[in-house]
C-alpha cells in the first residue's frame, strides 16, 4: 500500500522537530519519520559525559526553556534527549520512529519515499538529517597495526579502550573533551592538534554565544574563504572553561601537529603544531578585542577582565614538537580519530547536487521545486546547524511551503 502526506520531514532530531513546530503552527498537514528514534544521534553517537557547547538559556527552542537547570549550566547528554522527547510531546508532533528511508525519487510533481514500511508520496520533503551523518575515519593506520581505533561518535568512556595511552586525533570541540577526559582518568594521551577556532568560554562576565549574537556573528551568512572545514575548541564540561592547549599540556597531555603518515608503527606529524596554536591564540584575542570595541562603543558596564589576555608560556611539546612517535614505544594501543563527519545521501536520487556531492539551495529551498534541506551547515547563516538556528530556519522553509500552497 502507498501513503500519501502533505508534506513528509524526514529525520526527527533537532531540525526535524524544529519543522514539525513550524508547520503545525501554519496548520499544514505533516508527517516525521526517524530512523530510529527521536534525536537518535544524542543518545547513541555521543559519549557518556557530553554536555552542550552552550549554556542552557542558549542551547534550546525558543518555544521551551530547560526548567529544572540553571540557565547558565549546560546541560547534560541525557538531559537533552529528554528536551526533545519533552519537546514532541509538547507539540504532539506526528513523529513515526524505526522508519528508515532507503530510496527518495521524483514521482510526478511530487516525490516517492521507499521505506521498509511500505511507500510513501508526498507533495513537499524536507530532508532534516542533519550535519553528522557519516564519520571520517582516515585510512591512515591499517586494521593490521593492532591498535584499537574509533571514531569519536563510537567513543563512551576510558573504560571502554584497552589499558595503555591514547593517540587522540583533531582538536575540536570533540577531540580536545575527550582527550582532557582520558588524561583526568589516568591515561598517557597524545593529542594531534590542527588548525582551529578558539573562543573563550566567557569574556567580561558573558558568555561567548552571548558575545558571537551581539556581534552579529551568528547572523553571518557566508565563511571567510579558507576557513570552511576549520573546527572550533571549546567546551561546556565541567561547568565550562575556556579550552587553553597550554593548561592541557601542563596536565599531562602531549600535543602534536597534525598527523600525515603512518609506517612501521611510527605515526608522522606535520611540523605545523607551532603555527596552529599561534592561529588559536589570534582567534581568541580577535574575540576579545571586538568585544572590548563593542562594549565601549555601547557603553556596557561590564567588568574588565585582563586576565582573559595572560597566556602561559609554551610547553615543550610546542617549542620542541615532535615530528614523530613510535606508538608501540609510547605505548599507544587505541587512536580516536575526532575527525568530523560529512553528510551521506546515497538515498536521495533526486537531482539537486554539485559536482561536489553538496546539496544545491538557497536557504534551504532546493533548486528541484517541492524539496527542502534543513540543519545543515550555513544553510542560511553561521547559526544553522545549531538548535535554535535550526528553529530560526525552519520558520523560514514553513513560510515558503505556505507561499507554495497559497
């Protein structure tokens, strides 16, 4: 049998629930299907001790705050997930979970969605699965090594990786959490560290999402060119600190350039640790320096802070990078490989990609008429991938499936 929708949402995380709230205050009939269930990702792609990035006043829908945590906490994986079954609940969203989509095709003026559920047509879709679909996973080191190897999605906790120090791969926001972790837990741990953002976790008593949404930064529709696949370090874990690669290396942990090779058990290392650290730092003090020319040119009474601009001196693992380790000699048995994801539409046979495989739109509208895109990266301004970015998009895309209807 073939069911026939309005409008299908596929994905019922952030971005999908974000739609569903939208449409349903248009009154426009809707369905969500998941593959697994509601914000699936949060619950099994994330490791135990996850917090959000953001503090809780931020991190959220505009439709509900976080009631029982401070709002300038961040809140904790588990409490997330609740958010948003809370969040569908509350919006009674017709969200039908175990329902994967294998193949989407155009079917008429509409489209066909063959799922193991049977067929479902629809007049609109909007494909709301998110930035972290599939996990790069560098060849680098052979199956063969005999090193236990992850990515960072599979990580969960130091108990789970054989005894021995640890090579952890990429220094976001993700790979610098996980390293501190493991060396908080007795572990020797290597950390490869590329080029990355570094904002402080708060700055004249706010904190930095507060400073980025005043600057207009979160507003910015386009990325500086040459900075699209630079990840961003910071952290809301234990109760949030700024990350500071100099006070990580103090705690033990001995950080790296980025890794480029592998032979005979020996890792290599670019010679860019230096360069890379000091490309943090002028991030991290451009930060500061627009938020002290703003703060006066408003006229905000907020407290100084000079010891946001102090730095230590850099560890010997900086002045002295080394170039490569001989991971049986150091001991190494497991890598996490924090290298990011990129987005996997093997199922969407419908023609609306660049050569590059990247979807073609314009704040989200497709250039193939009734298909929309939702939660990605930029979709319409730096803010998009996040959850109230996703909220702020979403009313976008309803408003343009109501035009399209009306």
């Amino acid at each position: 049998m073939t069911e026939h929708v309005d409008t299908l949402i596929i994905g019922g995380g952030q971005a999908g629930l974000a739609m569903s709230a939208h449409l349903r205050e248009r009154g426009l009939p809707h369905l969500v299907i998941e593959r697994h269930r509601i914000a699936e990702r949060w619950r099994s792609e994330r490791w135990d001790s996850l917090v959000a990035n953001g503090p809780a006043w931020h991190d959220r829908f505009p439709a509900l705050e976080f009631d029982d945590i401070d709002p300038d906490s961040f809140a904790p994986r588990d409490r997330i997930v609740q958010y948003f079954e809370t969040f569908a609940a509350q919006i009674d969203a017709p969200v039908r979970s175990g329902v994967e989509v294998t193949e989407l095709v155009q079917a008429g003026t509409g489209f066909r969605a063959q799922t193991a559920g049977g067929v479902i047509e629809a007049a609109q879709v909007v494909v709301a699965t998110g930035p972290f679909q599939k996990p790069v996973m560098p060849g680098l080191v052979p199956p063969e090594a005999g090193l236990t190897q992850m990515h960072s999605n599979a990580y969960r906790n130091p108990g789970q990786l054989p005894a021995g120090a640890v090579l952890v791969v990429g220094a976001g926001s993700s790979g610098v959490q996980i390293a501190d972790e493991l060396q908080r837990s007795g572990r020797q741990v290597y950390l490869s560290v590329g080029p990355h953002d570094r904002p402080p976790r708060a700055y004249r008593g706010r904190d930095f999402v507060w400073w980025l949404g005043v600057l207009g930064l979160w507003d910015a529709k386009a990325r500086t060119p040459g900075m699209e696949h630079v990840t961003i370090a910071v952290s809301g874990a234990r109760g949030g600190h700024t990350v500071d690669f100099r006070e990580l290396a103090a705690g033990g942990i001995t950080l790296l350039g980025r890794a480029n090779s592998y032979a005979g058990g020996v890792m290599g290392f670019q010679p860019d640790l230096t360069h890379n650290i000091a490309f943090g730092d002028a991030n991290y003090l451009s930060v500061l320096d627009t938020a002290d020319a703003y703060a006066a040119k408003a006229g905000l009474d907020l407290p100084l802070d000079p010891e946001a601009r102090r730095f230590g001196p850099n560890p010997d693992c900086v002045t002295n990078p080394v170039l490569s380790l001989d991971l049986a000699g150091a001991g190494v048995t497991s890598i996490i490989w924090a290298t990011g994801f990129v987005v996997d539409y093997g199922w969407l046979k419908v023609d609306t990609f660049d050569d590059k495989g990247r979807p073609r739109h314009d704040r989200g509208v497709a250039a193939v008429p009734g298909l929309y895109f939702l939660g990605l990266p930029w979709l319409s301004r730096r803010a998009s991938p996040f959850i109230w970015g996703a909220w702020h998009d979403a009313a976008y895309l309803a408003g343009h499936i109501a035009g399209q209807k009306g």
